[in-house]
C-alpha cells in the first residue's frame, strides 16, 4: 500500500504541487469517439476527477486549461510554473488507415476493435527524465492494480521506457519536453473502441481511474512519507 500524504499533515510549503492540463482545446478539440464526442469532452471530465483524487491525496492541484482555450503548447508547461509534476490527460485514438465504419443511431462513424487500454508517455527531452519516469511506472503500477490494462499498440511507434506498466519513450511532445519539471502525458484509453468509449464515460469508471493516477502520484511525489523533492 502507498501512504497517503494526507495522513502526514505536511506543512503547506512542502506539499508537492501537480498541474493538471486537459488536453487540446474546445476550437481544436483533438480525437472523436466511436459516437462523435470530442477527446476534449472526454479529457475535461477525467482532469476534473483527477483533480479532486490528487486533492484527496493532500496533493496541491495547479489546474492547467480547464477552460480549453488556452493559446499553445508551450503555454501549458508555462502555466504550471511552480508545480512539482505535470500530467497531461488525453484520450487516445486510432491511425485512420485501422478505422472501420458501423451505424451509429443511423449514422455512419468510424470505430475500432484492435486497439484498446491506457498508454503513459515520457520524453527523454525533459529535464527530469528520471523523476518522469519514477512517476509514470508508479502511475502504471497503480492503474493495473486498480484492474485497468496498458495497451502493447505503442510498441509500433514507441520504444518501451516500462512497457508492462504501459510507459513509452515520446521525446518530442511539446508539454513534456518544454517543463522544467517532470512531466508525463496520460492516454486513458481508446474512444475509437466502441466498448472503451462507454467506459470512459461512467463517472464510476473515471473516478476509479483518476484515484489510481492520484495514488501513483502521490507514491512517487513522496520518499519514505517525505517530498521527494526536500
Ligand atoms: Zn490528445
């Protein structure tokens, strides 16, 4: 079991502060799902879960474009100044060559069956490339405890960093590289997957997952119950 910071009642300086960025935008709102719904929707929802997880955890939360409107990459590492960690919360998709068609309530969309689980990236870029990937197995490690699955899909594109706990290598994402602070983006599953998507939406299923990447990050935040960073 990883020990909770709110069971240590830290002195607020030295609570580790975690920006949470939704990914993408509301004008350039990033993947649709099996039934048209944007990757931004999905991704507000989760952050907002996570939010209140990493709070629970006695985490400080730096919430980064929970407004969907910010301006560019770079603004969001630039946003969470002052942070510990960063995670980026997305929600994955599908190469469009592997996409097939179905009748969605009389519509004709795009969905997939081969691809389907979590995904955490890391960029060797970062400057903490260590304390990134620290995080990003913790994270991992919580997640499949928690009886969620990594998807092995990146192994096409990605070298593993920790494949088993479904970390890759991503060296140019623009949010993890441009932080001065350890970073990772998250792929919470799949909305091309007809199946996932339904998951992904049940406010159970994404409050069961935003614990889990809270507790991983509060366990990877801490060293024997003190910041890591102290
Ligand atoms: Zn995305």
């Amino acid at each position: 079991m990883f020990l909770a910071l709110a069971a240590l009642a830290l002195p607020a300086a030295a609570v580790p502060r975690v920006a949470v960025d939704v990914g993408h935008t509301l004008a350039d709102p990033g993947a649709w799902s099996a039934r048209g719904r944007s990757e931004f929707a999905f991704n507000r929802e989760l952050a907002g879960r996570l939010a209140d997880a990493l709070a629970a955890q006695g985490l400080a939360v730096q919430p980064v474009n929970f407004t969907g409107d910010i301006g560019s990459l770079a603004e969001r590492p630039a946003r969470a100044a002052g942070s510990d960690f960063f995670i980026s919360v997305h929600h994955d998709s599908i190469g469009e060559e592997y996409l097939s068609t179905w009748d969605w309530d009389g519509i004709e969309t795009t969905h997939t069956d081969l691809k389907r689980g979590f995904g955490i990236f890391v960029s060797r870029r970062n400057p903490d490339l260590q304390r990134s990937l620290n995080c990003a197995s913790a994270i991992g490690t919580t997640l499949r405890r928690a009886g969620f699955v990594p998807t092995p899909w990146h192994a096409r594109k990605h070298l593993p960093a920790d494949a088993d706990n479904g970390v890759w290598y991503y060296d140019n994402l623009v949010v993890l590289h441009k932080a001065t602070f350890p970073a990772v983006l998250f792929e919470a599953g799949v909305i091309k997957h007809r199946e996932e998507e339904l998951e992904l939406r049940d406010p159970e299923w994404q409050a069961r997952m935003a614990e889990a990447v809270a507790e991983g990050t509060a366990a990877c935040l801490t060293v024997r119950g003190k910041p890591a960073r102290e």
